[in-house]
C-alpha cells in the first residue's frame, strides 16, 4: 500500500484523512464470522476447509446428511470459535449443496491463490 496509498486518497476523498496506518491495521483486522462472503482473507480460507471436509465425508458415506448440521456447528466452533445459533447462520447460509453443487468449493481457495498473483503483478506494473 506504501506505493500506491496517496493514489488512493486522490480517488477516494473520504480516505484523505484516514494515514496508511490506520487503514492498513484496518484491513487486515480478523474477525471470525459467520457468513463466508463477508469474511477476511485470512477466516475465508477455514470456511472453504470447512465446506471441503464435510463434502468429502458426505460424498464417502462417512456423514449422513442429517448429521450436517451438528458437523457443521462443531467444525465452526473447532476453526473458528463461533457456534451458528441457527442453520440458515450457519449450514444453510450457501446454496451450493442445496442446488447439488459439490466440489465447487475448493475451486474459491484457486481463487484466492489467482488473486494474490494478480495483485503481485498489477502491484509491479504500477511501481514501474
């Protein structure tokens, strides 16, 4: 962000007055949740696993679909210390398995993985 903040706060006035400091320690706060589309990078990465594992111990008979939810609970609770307090919070917030898409998830960690290469490029391009 060093290189690039100042263009920031040209093209986005309300960040004028917020220094690189703040902003950074900002965006890279954690914060375990609930809902994967609103997690941070770095939480975004457990609900991938989560979904992953339950995916592979469903698709092998190992966990009936009954058992979801509870599997569900305690894997949350076992990464990232939060229990759902209800299953549309929780197992039933995606509707990923709901319309049969499966094996889907890993593909968002690819995503990730694309996204950081990206950047290091764009970030390069924009230091030259």
């Amino acid at each position: 962000w060093k290189p690039i903040y100042h263009k920031v706060q040209e093209l986005f006035p309300a960040y004028k007055d917020i220094s690189l400091e703040e902003f950074y320690v900002e965006i890279n706060h954690i914060r375990n949740g609930f809902i994967r589309c609103d997690s941070d990078e770095v939480t975004y990465a457990f609900h991938i696993i989560l979904r992953y594992e339950l995916e592979k111990e469903l698709i092998s008979g190992r966990l009936s679909v009954s058992d979801l939810p509870a599997a569900w609970n305690a894997k949350m609770q076992e990464y990232l210390k939060i229990t759902p307090k209800n299953d549309a919070e929780g197992i039933l917030q995606d509707m990923h398995w709901s319309d049969g898409s499966f094996g889907y998830f890993p593909t968002y960690a690819l995503g990730n993985i694309y996204d950081g290469m990206f950047r290091q490029v764009i970030l390069c391009q924009c230091l030259v």
